[in-house]
C-alpha cells in the first residue's frame, strides 16, 4: 500500500494557519494528501479578484455569459500521478477566498462527452452559490470531442481515470483541500453533473458510496459500453437499408409525430408528455410533400421504413423517443461524434475504421466487443445501490423526453433494475428519484418546461429531509 505523498514545499509557501479573526486565508499552495494509490506531483495556487468573470468554455461547448457577483475565490490545482500510469492528472478546487462567502458544502462537478471536467464556469458559478467546487480533466486534458493526444496510446490508466478513478480522487483532494485551507471540514458534499457528468454521478454512487451525500445526474450517458455503440445504429440502418433520407425529411416525422400525440395527455402543448404512449406509425407520413433548401421531396415508404426502425431501436438497445430530433444522430453520413469515437479509438483501435459502412452483423460484433472489453471499466451501470442507501446518500437523476443524443429509456431500464434488485419503487424513492421531463433536450433545451435548481431540491432532500416529489420547471 502506497504511503500518503506530501507535497515538498517550504514553510514560507504553506498558508497561515486558519485563525477564527482572519476570514481571508492566504491564497498560497499547501500540503495535500495523496488519495490511496497516487501521488501529489505539484500544487499551485491562484487568487482572482470578485465582480463579473467571463471564462470561455473548451470548445465546441458554447462559451457561458458573463457571471455577475462572484466574490473572490482562490484556485489551487493539484496535479496526481498513478505509478505505473504514466499520467499527470490536474484536479482544480475553486474555493471563496473570504471564509464567510463559504456554507461549508463542497460541490463536484462533471464534464460531457470526452471532458471528465470543465475548469470554467461551473466552478465559478459554485463558487458565487458559497461551495467550494471541483473538476478534474482525469489527465485528458480538456477537449470534449479529441481523444487523439491520448486513446491512441493508452494502456487502460487513463479510460479508469475518466471511468471514475479521476472523480474519487478529486472527491477526496477536494474535502482536504477545503479543510486545510479554511480550518474547518466540509459539512455537506454533492456531486452535479450532467452527460457524461450524470454517468460519473452514478459511478460514483455504485462505486464509491461514501464520497457524497447527494448525487445530482441529469441525462446520464449510464451503460455506456452499450449506448456509445447503439446510438451508431441509424447509420447502419441508412447503410444496410441503402436509404439516406434528409434532415428535412427527419425533422418532418418527428414534427408529425408530436402532432399525432401531443393530445395524449389531454392538453395541446405540442409537446409528448409520455413518448411510450404514442404509437404513431411512421409509414402514416408516405406520400405528405415536403419542401427542402426550395426542393420539394415526397415521402418514400423506404424513408418511412427507415425512420420506424431508427424509433424501435436495435435488439441490443433502445432507439430515441418519438418527439427527440433524429437529426443528431441520423444525420446520414455524419454519425453521432461520441459513437464514433469509441468504435473507432476504443472497440476497433484504428482511428481510420469507417463508421458510415457498417452492416447489422457487423454492428453486432462491435455490440458485444464493447461489452465484453469495456463493461467492466465504464458500463456503470450496477444495480446495486445498497452500500449508497446505507451511507445515507441521495440520487437526483432526471432525463429529458426528448433527449435526442441519450436515450432516455435507458435511465428508464437502470431504474427498473434497482427497483428489481432492491425492493420496489417505495423502497427505491427513499434514496433515488428519477424525473423524466417532456419535452426536454439533452441536458436542458426544447419546448418543455426546463428544469429550475435541482441542485437546490437535493440540497433541501439531503439536508432537510424534504424529498422532491416533483422537479419544477
């Protein structure tokens, strides 16, 4: 077992002590304690003023608007290495530098796509709400789309920092940073994340129970040895189906599809209220005219054929609801960047492998590869929450209805696992609640009503006892 690292830094670069009449500790490096199995390799501290902060986002992410009254903060960056990993994982803790802004929480927060976590604006923004916050760029960097400085060499290290080895080791970096720089521990610890930050939320809860009270995870990207490969099924069906319908025509079923059933639920808001309700047949559409880029197209059955497989999904996963945009993931010729990705750096290991070419048989086989190579690494998706419920730990999970690059059934089928395994839906919504939100986009977006402060609802379920029957919107 490896010995807690300290850091090798002189007396004149550790903070002052905290003194209960200084509310201000010094923004400087200090000692931090290794998490078991790795090893501080350098601290750095920087201290930045209040007011309203501009921070541009790791692109294509859009760049966030300005936040208004951020009080100042200090920024200390722990960098870990993993002997044997080879890697050099940045952990950045963004704490209010006057002691009286903090409220004694600690907030971690995730990242989307192939970004484990964003130094920007959600520490800002967590820190203007009195957290100290975290992120981690699991030794990635910070590029949510690029995985070639790293996947094409990785022997496994740094796919278990992004998995979750990378969020354990910031929960734990960033309550000892916050107890060292401030004095005093934290009282309350949440996780907030949404994507791939709603996956990490949940590997964290199966995985290591006991870093965070309350575990916020909006659209999560669970199962995803399954999911990463699943969501490549539209380009397989345009490929075997040697149909390559528009985004017009798509967009036109998806438009016909809400108007079919948006009256299920007794209101007329063009939303779906229940996507499993609507059992609109694509074909219904075959012949209806429609005008793209000035061109008019008439409907084919072909088209409507392929657009009602792309719905039911493959055997092996679930398809996008009735009512998401399919053109983000079947856009013919453009599969979904994070499928694609994973088939080519990760199952096949050839950046080169064509996506687009795929047969069914062949989709098949890269399936069950992902499965059976990396289930165990990034599936998570273990029902078993039991050490979780014992800690005391609360799950906030919400999914949009019309997600159009997760799947929200697949939310739906990891709840209906734990209820299985643990005792009924009574038992589950002691501890975990999931809320499916019509007409909402992946992680925010669309017609629905939008999520308003979830966080503040677990906040209010862990430290009050008040458990969310509804999220508003």
């Amino acid at each position: 077992m490896l010995m807690a690292a300290i850091v090798p830094l002189s007396a004149a670069l550790l903070p002052a002590a905290a003194d209960a009449a200084d509310s201000r500790p010094r923004c400087a490096p200090l000692t931090v304690a290794a998490p078991p199995g790795a090893e501080v390799e350098a601290v750095t501290a920087v201290a930045h003023a209040g007011g309203t902060v501009t921070v541009p986002a790791p692109p294509p992410l859009p760049q966030p608007p300005p936040i208004t009254g951020v009080p100042a903060r200090c920024e200390i960056t722990v960098t870990l290495t993993h002997p044997g990993a080879h890697d050099h994982v940045q952990v950045r803790i963004a704490l209010p530098q006057d002691r009286r802004d903090w409220t004694g929480r600690f907030q971690a927060t995730g990242g989307s796509a192939y970004l484990a976590g964003d130094f920007g604006a959600p520490l800002v923004t967590a820190v203007k709400a009195g957290y100290v916050a975290a992120a981690t760029d699991a030794g990635i960097g910070q590029s949510p789309l690029d995985v070639s400085g790293w996947a094409p060499t990785d022997d496994g290290a740094l796919l278990a920092n992004f998995a979750d080895r990378s969020v354990h080791d910031m929960a734990i970096v960033g309550k000892d940073v916050a107890r060292s720089f401030y004095g005093s521990p934290v009282r309350y610890s949440y996780w907030n994340g949404c994507s791939t930050g709603g996956r990490q939320g949940f590997a964290e809860a199966q995985r290591h129970p006991k870093d965070f009270q309350g575990i916020l995870a909006g659209a999560p990207a669970t199962s995803w040895d399954r999911f990463a490969v699943a969501t490549l099924w539209p380009q397989v069906v345009f490929n075997e189906e040697k149909t390559y319908p528009t985004v017009c025509e798509l967009e036109a079923f998806t438009t016909a599809a809400v108007k079919a059933c948006d009256r299920l639920d007794g209101v007329a808001d063009g939303i779906i209220d229940d996507p499993r309700d609507c059992h609109w047949d694509a074909r219904r559409l075959i012949g209806t005219k429609v005008v793209c880029d000035g061109r008019e197209i008439t409907i084919s059955p072909a088209v409507a054929d392929v657009v009602n497989k792309i719905w039911a999904g493959p055997k092996l996963w679930y398809g996008p609801n009735k009512g998401a945009s399919l053109s983000a993931l079947a856009n013919a010729g453009t599969p979904f960047f994070v499928a694609d990705t994973w088939v080519r750096y990760f199952v096949e290991r050839d950046p080169a492998f064509d996506t687009t070419t795929l047969t069914y048989r062949e989709f098949a086989r890269l399936f069950q590869q992902s499965q059976d190579r990396f289930h165990d690494v990034i599936g998570t998706d273990d029902p078993n929450l039991f050490a979780f419920r014992a800690a005391g730990g609360k799950l906030l999970s919400w999914h949009g209805q019309a997600d159009e690059l997760i799947p929200t059934r697949g939310s739906v089928d990891y709840r209906q696992r734990v209820e299985r395994l643990m005792g009924g839906a009574h038992r589950v919504d002691d501890f975990y609640r999931l809320f499916l939100l019509p007409g909402v986009t992946h992680c925010g977006g669309g017609s629905g009503p939008q999520p308003v402060d979830p966080l503040g609802a677990l906040v209010r379920w862990v430290e009050k006892g008040h458990a969310p029957t509804t999220i508003t919107g």
